[in-house]
C-alpha cells in the first residue's frame, strides 16, 4: 500500500489501474472482505460454508445487483466467513440507466461516478451494512475492495475454479484466521 502526502496529511494511493474505465465494459474478479476479517458470514464445515443472518444478507444483496442494475451480470460467487468472491461483468447500455442510489436507499457519495464498480460495490455494502445492523450493531466491511480485471477466458475459468472450491480449501485460505 503506498501512502503519499497531501496538505500535510498522508492517505493511501488507489490500488485502481491508472487510465481504466471502470464503467466500460469489461469483467472484474471482486474480493470483499469484512473489517478486522471478522467471521461474521458463516463457518465452513466439511468444505462447505454454513451461512448465518448475515451471510444470507450478503448472499442475497449480491445476488440483487443484477436484477437491479441493467450494467451487471454475476457469474461464480461465494460469500465465505469473512469475505466475499464474486466475478461480475459491466456493460454498456444505451438506454439511461435510473438512479441506483434512489432504488436502493442508500448513499454513494459525491465522488463515485454512477455504474462504475465502485459505485456498485459501495451500494451493496450499503444496503447490506443498513440491513444487518439492524439486529448486529457490530458489523463492519474493510473500507476497500480488491478487484482484477479479469482479461483472458483461461483467466476467467482458473477464478471461477478458486471461488467454487474455495469453501474446501479454507484451512489455506489467504483469509483464513483460526
């Protein structure tokens, strides 16, 4: 992560690959994690993850975003213990597209440009972070996201084999804390 100084305050550089159009069409491996990897999603046993509340909230949010957004297609996905996997593909459309923010209830921020995959991805955790805290007041997402321009069909295939078994291979998962 590289920090750099601006008006006497450091903050953290983008990790987004300078020049892309993160609107345009292309496809995007997504990871999403929790604050502090907190396992608030579920606990995996025999290689399969065992949901709680929250986990069916993000489950069931991320499954929303192509049924509300006519720019989103989901592929492979899984909402593991503490983060979430996701391959998600935008599209151009012609037609304008209604306002996300409105739809949803929840507030995006000044700075994001609308049907970017930041927009999408800071109104899912909106809406989740709005839901779950209704009955779990301590639920928090990592400020970030991490993303991958997914560009070759090989690549799209080895992602979609690590999201699918990635519940059998949590023991040595990169975000796996006992």
């Amino acid at each position: 992560m590289t920090m750099t100084l601006f008006n006497n305050k450091y903050r953290v550089e983008s990790a987004k690959l300078k020049g892309w159009d993160y609107s345009d069409t292309s496809i995007y491996y997504v990871t999403i994690c929790t604050e502090n990897m907190t396992k608030f999603f579920g606990k995996i046993s025999n290689g399969r993850i065992d949901l709680t509340s929250e986990g069916k909230i993000v489950k069931e949010e991320w499954m929303k975003t192509a049924e509300i957004r006519k720019n989103a297609l989901l592929d492979e996905f899984i909402v593991m213990p503490n983060h979430l996997h996701g391959i998600i593909a935008l599209t151009k459309s012609d037609e304008k597209l209604l306002s996300e923010t409105s739809q949803r209830d929840v507030f995006t921020g000044s700075r994001l440009q609308p049907d970017t995959l930041s927009s999408i991805i800071n109104q899912f955790k909106g809406k989740c972070t709005k839901r779950i805290r209704e009955f779990n007041k301590e639920f928090k997402w990592h400020s970030r996201f991490h993303d991958r321009i997914i560009r070759s069909e090989r690549e799209l295939d080895n992602i979609r084999a690590y999201i699918h078994y990635n519940p059998q291979k949590w023991s040595k998962d990169e975000f796996y804390i006992d």
